[in-house]
C-alpha cells in the first residue's frame, strides 16, 4: 500500500512526527475498512498515550489529596472552638468527588487541586493555571463557595451552592478550564 507525507504537518524544523495516511487508491471494502483502521490509529494512539501519560501524575496527587484529608482528621475537632470538622472535611472530599467524577464522565481528566483547611470550620481548594485562578471553599455547614478570578481581564465571578443543590452550569463552565 503506497503512502505520502503531508508537507502541512512538517512545518516545525526537525520535527520527525509525520502524518502518513493510505493512498487513496486503495479499492473495495477491504480496502476502504484498512484506510479507516489506519486513520484511527495514526491519530488516536498518540493522542492516548499522552492523555495517560498526563492523567499518571493527576491520580498520584488525588492519592495525595486523600491521603492528606485523611491525615487531618486527628486534628479536626467537633466544638464551638474547632479550626475545622470532619464533617468539613467530608464535605470537601464529597465536592472533589463530585467535580472529579463529573469531568471522568465526560471523559476529561480534572486537575488535582491545592487544597488546605481554614480557620473557621472550612477547606479550601485552589486551581491556577496562566491568567485563570479558581477557588472553592466548603464550609463545614454545607455550604460551598466558588470564585474564579481571570488575571488578564480582571473579569470576577462566584456562586454559592451546596453538594444538594449541585453544581450549576456556570460552576462547571469555569472548572473545566483546569481539566483536559
């Protein structure tokens, strides 16, 4: 089966990554069947690998995320006095879950947070990637707190909700930015 090299594709200097598709003088079903398989994988395969490559990092820090949570529960308290709460904890895992599992459904992959605990019974996650910075802030009363500051425009935005009433579109509008 003869194949070409798409000159369009060469365009970075000493680049070796070469598009090479079937001829199209490939005849019949067969042929056109071949010309399909080859296509999907010139394309797909890369791609994957990449993806997989990126996502490896992301589940070690999720680890990390749980296994940090789970390491402040000796220090959370249940009185009037308390930093924060396991109750506050449970909700912030619950929100990542939430937000992490929303994205894996749309077969994208959600960048693992920053994340620590305030003072006043709260976590709190932050993304920031280029001009985009994203916080969510749980409150130990079942509250939750997104803001989303884009560096460049000074453009600002927040919403409050809760795990009951779901994250609105707009919340996941801005999340998906740190997802890919």
């Amino acid at each position: 089966m003869a194949t070409f090299v798409n000159p369009s594709t060469l365009h970075n200097k000493g680049s070796f990554i070469r598009e090479l598709r079937p001829s199209s003088h490939s005849a019949g079903l067969e042929g056109s069947e071949l010309n399909k398989k080859i296509e999907s994988s010139l394309h797909d395969e890369p791609i994957q690998r990449l993806l997989k490559n990126l996502e490896k990092p992301n589940e070690e820090r999720h680890l990390h995320l749980q296994n940090y949570l789970e390491s402040l529960r000796s220090e959370a308290r249940s009185n009037n006095e308390t930093e924060f709460t396991i109750k506050a904890l449970n909700i912030a895992w619950q929100v990542w879950n939430g937000l992490k599992d929303h994205f894996q459904q749309k077969g994208l992959c959600l960048e693992v947070p920053d994340a620590c605990p305030g003072s006043q019974d709260n976590f709190m996650y932050t993304w920031s990637k280029a001009e985009h910075y994203f916080e969510c802030e749980i409150f130990g009363n079942g509250e939750v707190e997104f803001f989303y500051r884009n560096r460049s425009t000074a453009e600002v935005w927040g919403e409050d909700t809760t795990l009951e009433q779901g994250f609105s579109t707009a919340i996941l509008e801005k999340t998906v930015i740190f997802a890919w």
